[in-house]
C-alpha cells in the first residue's frame, strides 16, 4: 500500500518541482540572452570614468546618460570621428546586394530540385554539403589569391560573391521545402494557360512562396550583415571599403578607444539586425526550421 | 515527389506518346540543369575551385611576395607538410580544437534541449521570450564577443567585481586571458583551463539557439495524445520524457550534433575574436590565420588548413560509420 503511494506519488512530485523549476529556466534562459545586450546598451550612455569606478552597477538614470560614444562613432572620419556612417553604408551596400542575388540564383535552383528531374538531381546534395564541410578560412587562401589576381580583393564586389557561395545551398534547402508543399496541380493549371516555365515560376510559383522567400531574404541579409571573416581578409587595407563588423573590430585595437565607444558601435552593429528581427521573427523561425519537424 | 512518380509509371501503358513523353523528358532535363546552372557556377568558381586550389598551394612553397608568378606548374614539394607536422604547438592545437569542438557541441544542444522543453508549453509572453532566446544566435559576433570581453574583463568586468564583491573571491579571475585556473575540489588540485572553457561557454550560448529551434519543431510535432496516455497512466514527466520524447527527438539530435560539430570544428571568428587564439585556445583554423597574416607564408597555411579538413572528414566517416545504424533505430 505503502509502496503504492510512493510509485503514485513520483508524477505528482516531478510535476510539481518541474512546474517552478520551468519558470526558473525560462527565468534564467531570458536573462541570459537579454543581459549582455543590455549591458551594451547600459554601458554606450555610460560615462567611461563612472564606468571604471563602478563596473559593476547595471543600472544608469538618464541624467547620468552620455551620447558622446554615439557621437564620435558616428562622426565621419575626416571630422575626427570613427566613420561608421560609411562603413554601415559599405554593410548595407554589400548585405542587399548579396540578399537579392542569392535569391536570383536560389530560387531557379530550388524550383529546379524541387520539381524537375535531371541528371545528377540526387548528387547535387553532395555539392552543397562540400560548402560547409571545408572550413571558410580554407576558400579563403585561394580566394585570397584569386581576387588579389583579378583586382577583386579590395572591392565589395568580390566580397558580394563570396556572400553568395556561402548562403546559397542553405538558401535552396530552405525554398525547396517550401516548394515541395505548394501543390503542383497549380503548375499544371498555368502550362495548360499557356504560361512558360519561367512565367509559371514568376506569377505562380514566387508569389505562392512569398513567406518563405522573405524568411529566406532575411536569412541571408543577416548572414551578410555579421560576417566578419572575409571582410577582415579581403578589405582590411582600404578603410573606406570597411564593414560595420570590420570597422568595430578594428575599432577595438585603436589606440585612445574607450570600452564604452566600442559598445557604442556595437550597438549600431547590432541594431539593424535586431529590428528586422524582431518585426519579421515569426517568417525566420519558420522558414529555417521548415522540413525538420517532418523527422 | 509521388506526383512525379506516378507519371512514371503510367508511361508503359501508353506506348503511342514514348516519344513525346522522351522529349518532355530531355526538355525537363534541359530546364533542371539550366535553372541549377547560376548555383552551379557560384558554387564551382568560390568553392569547388579554390579546395582544388588549396591542395596545389599546399604542396608549393608560395609565400604572398612570389604569388604572382605561382602557377599549375610550379615546384611541389612537401615541405609545407612536413613543417605543418613539425611546427611547436601543431598537436596541442589539434587536440585543443577537438575539446572546443566537443565541449561546445555537446553543451549547446543540451542547453537548446532544456531551451526547448522550458518552452514548449504556452505561457503568457511567450512569443517574445521565444524572440529574445534567439538573439545571440542572431546578434554579430563581433558585438556580442565584445560584450563577453567587457562583461569578463578582470580590470572592469562585471562578472569579476560582483566575484569579488558578492561571491567572496579572493582575487578577479582572467577568464580569456588565464590558461590555467587551480581550484581544489573535495582536497584534489585540479588546474580547470579557463580560457578554452570560456570559449565553450561562449559557443554554448551563442548556439544553443540553432538547437532549441530545431528540437521546439520537432517537439511541437509529437502528437498530443502519446504524452496524454502516458500522463493518465501515471508516468512521470521524466519517463514521459524518457521514453516518448526523447526517441522521437532521436534523428533531429543526431542531425544538429553532426551540423554543429562541422561547424564548431570549421569556426575561426569566435576564438580569434575573443582570445585571438592565445592561453590555450589556438584552433587549428586560428593558426591557418596566423600563416597566412604573420608569416605570409601560403603554402604552410594551405597545408594547415587541409589537414584541418581531412581531420574533419575522417571524424565524420568514424561518426558516420558508428553512429549512423542507431540513429536508424530510433
């Protein structure tokens, strides 16, 4: 009887601990992610003196607040500044085009391995993995040497190029889930209309898919925006080609930089990305993990 | 996929259009490889090509002054290999890249599994809280190591002063910068290596995230009823767990281990933002860094990184060989 109760009462007990022990790690798990941030933004309006003395305080009223960081970070640098209103423009620049033409070229490609049978269909896949299978710093030496050949390596250009190689088989296995769902009773539909295939494509096909492409656009942009890699190998030389993320980090070997600059820029890094997050965060999380609760 | 495939089959039973259907056939062929043709290139020209490349500079003594004149035909040599293999500190690196890899690994898909299950279940805010786990795996890693850096400084960190202050401990500790930390746990004198730790943890945090997106999918697919019977049988959320969500999450596990650990072993930015690869945390891709920038030397970093690559594969094909059947299984 005993016994009983004690084999009954283990549900009850878990169930109970788990129940507070939830809130605690989703207590734990949002501190975590949210406090750093936080504390980037804290220490950008902080004085740096205030911060040296107290390093440990987390919190600031807006009198104690300072928007010089904000000031000297975004001051272009023939006025004495840090210039990071060219090197957002540079990231900007770089990240739209690589979001645009990564879809022009993912998206026929995943139309194609999504619906067509051709030869080499199934290898295609090896292909792709080869991409993330040799580490980026291994591309990078002959690419290194191929765009110093060519007069590529200082451009934005090149660094577009690479972008693309880089997010284009993710891109595909992303778009392709979302093609296999769309009925291809539509498709036949619009042949017997008439249309071409790349016509069904354009008017059927894009604006059936129009969640999943933004998700996809975002995804991209994203990866774009926070590369720091290649832009560190191929840009360091030309200040004026700098990216944001360049620019920070090269920020931070300066010499008379303070932390709470650094944070300061890191905030203008960080920003952008955040707010297209944030207003398109349903689109992300759904388009990247589509296909992976189908096992 | 099963709209293609009946197609197949109804072909034989209408042997008058074989030949049509044949040019439909080449035609959809003609388009597949023309529409995959613009990936094709990009992937060849930025991939495929400089791996060949890589190869050839391996085994050429090229250091970025005599570039230009660096060619198909130009002297090959070992020696790049040879002194890849030679070089002070090459094992020590290797294996320092396999606890990183390991170590982040494991611990960002347990913290993306507890991520998922806190979760799963509705609560209000949810959405946003869902949004916010998120935002280290999407914030710049240049931002964010900088934060981690300030956050860990002994001179002004945040983590040391509430140590000191709250924690009682007798001195601040250098988290990236300390190779070796000794603490002594129940009388036994063990040096924890602090930095390689604080890399991990880094890592940890950063993508736990991938992970916790990819199980929430998948444990939002389980069917409610499964866990309802069990739960009217009387079994306890650990079994429920135990033995009806964990052999369902079985695949997605063993996907992301394998995605996250060619990525972590493949990583550069992180450790070279964070500790620049210095007190015990040189990776190997670090080190091709450091070749190729401090020594211009091409050829031995090409070589570095191809071992690193080879190192990669041949992990896999162990993994792949012994871990593959079981993921079957389940």
């Amino acid at each position: 009887m005993t016994r009983h109760r004690v084999v009954m009462d283990r549900a009850t007990v878990e169930t109970r601990v788990l129940r507070v022990l939830r809130w605690v790690v989703i207590a734990g798990l949002v501190v975590a992610t949210l406090f750093p941030f936080y504390y980037m933004l804290l220490l950008s309006v902080r004085p740096i003196e205030e911060v040296l003395q107290n390093p440990g305080r987390i919190f600031a009223g807006p009198a104690e607040w300072t928007l010089r960081t904000y000031r000297e970070v975004l001051t272009p640098a023939g006025r004495g500044g840090q210039g990071f209103p060219r090197f957002l423009l540079n990231s900007a620049l770089v990240s739209i085009a690589a979001t645009l033409l990564t879809l022009l070229v993912s998206l026929p490609g995943a139309y194609a391995v999504s619906r067509l049978r051709f030869v080499g269909r199934r290898q295609v896949h090896f292909l792709f993995l080869s991409v993330y299978l040799f580490p980026t710093i291994l591309l990078a030496i002959p690419l290194f040497v191929l765009f110093t050949r060519l007069g590529l390596r200082g451009s934005l250009a090149g660094l577009t190029i690479v972008y693309i190689a880089q997010t284009v088989p993710v891109s595909i296995y992303m778009l392709r889930n979302y093609l296999t769902t769309i009925p291809e009773s539509l498709e036949e539909a619009a042949a017997v209309d008439g249309y071409s295939r790349l016509q069904t494509l354009r008017k059927v096909v894009l604006p059936l898919a129009a969640p999943a492409v933004m998700a996809n656009a975002l995804y991209v942009f994203m990866i774009a925006w926070n590369e720091f890699l290649f832009a560190l190998l191929f840009l360091v030389e030309d200040r004026a080609d700098w990216t944001v993320s360049l620019g920070l980090a090269q920020l931070s070997g300066g010499i008379e930089v303070s932390k709470t600059v650094l944070m300061a820029g890191s905030v203008v890094l960080t920003l952008p990305i955040v707010v297209l997050f944030f207003a398109a965060e349903r689109l992300l999380t759904e388009g990247l993990t589509a296909g992976a609760d189908k096992g | 996929m099963v709209a293609t495939r009946s197609r197949q089959e109804e072909r034989p039973a209408r042997p008058g259009r074989a030949r049509r259907t044949l040019t439909r056939r080449q035609r959809e062929n003609r388009a597949g490889l023309a529409y995959l043709s613009p990936t094709l290139i990009v992937v060849l020209v930025v991939v495929v090509l400089p791996v060949l490349w890589t190869v050839m500079l391996a085994f050429q003594r090229i250091r970025l002054i005599n570039l230009r004149r660096a060619g198909v035909f130009g002297e090959y040599t070992l020696a790049n290999i040879k002194l890849v293999f030679t070089s002070p500190g090459f094992w020590s690196s290797l294996w320092t890249t396999l606890a990183y890899t390991i170590g982040a690994t494991v611990s960002s898909i347990v913290l993306g599994l507890i991520a998922a299950l806190a979760l799963r279940g509705r609560f209000p805010g949810r959405t946003l809280v869902r949004a916010s786990v998120l935002l280290p795996y999407i914030a710049p890693v240049v931002a964010v190591t900088f934060v981690w850096e300030i956050l860990l400084s002994p001179q002004f960190g945040l983590v040391d002063d509430w140590g000191t202050r709250l924690l009682g401990w007798d001195r601040p500790i250098a988290f990236l910068s300390q190779r070796e930390y000794p603490v002594s746990i129940f009388g036994w004198q063990v040096d924890l290596p602090m930095a390689l730790l604080t890399v991990i943890a880094f890592e940890a945090w950063r993508y736990f995230p991938f992970a916790f997106l990819f199980l929430l999918a998948r444990l939002q697919a389980v069917p409610a009823e499964l866990e309802e019977a069990a739960r009217v049988d009387g079994a306890a959320p650990t079994q429920i767990f135990r033995h009806i969500l964990l052999p369902q999450l079985g695949a997605v596990l063993a996907l992301l281990s394998v995605l996250r650990f060619i990525m972590t072993f493949n990583k550069f930015d992180d450790v070279y933002l964070l500790t620049g690869g210095g007190a015990g945390t040189e990776v190997v891709t670090v080190r091709v860094y450091q070749f190729l920038t401090a020594r211009f030397d091409i050829g031995a970093a090409s070589a570095q990184a191809l071992v690193l690559a080879l190192g990669l594969v041949l992990l896999l094909a162990v993994y792949l060989r012994f871990l593959a059947p079981r993921v079957e299984e389940s």
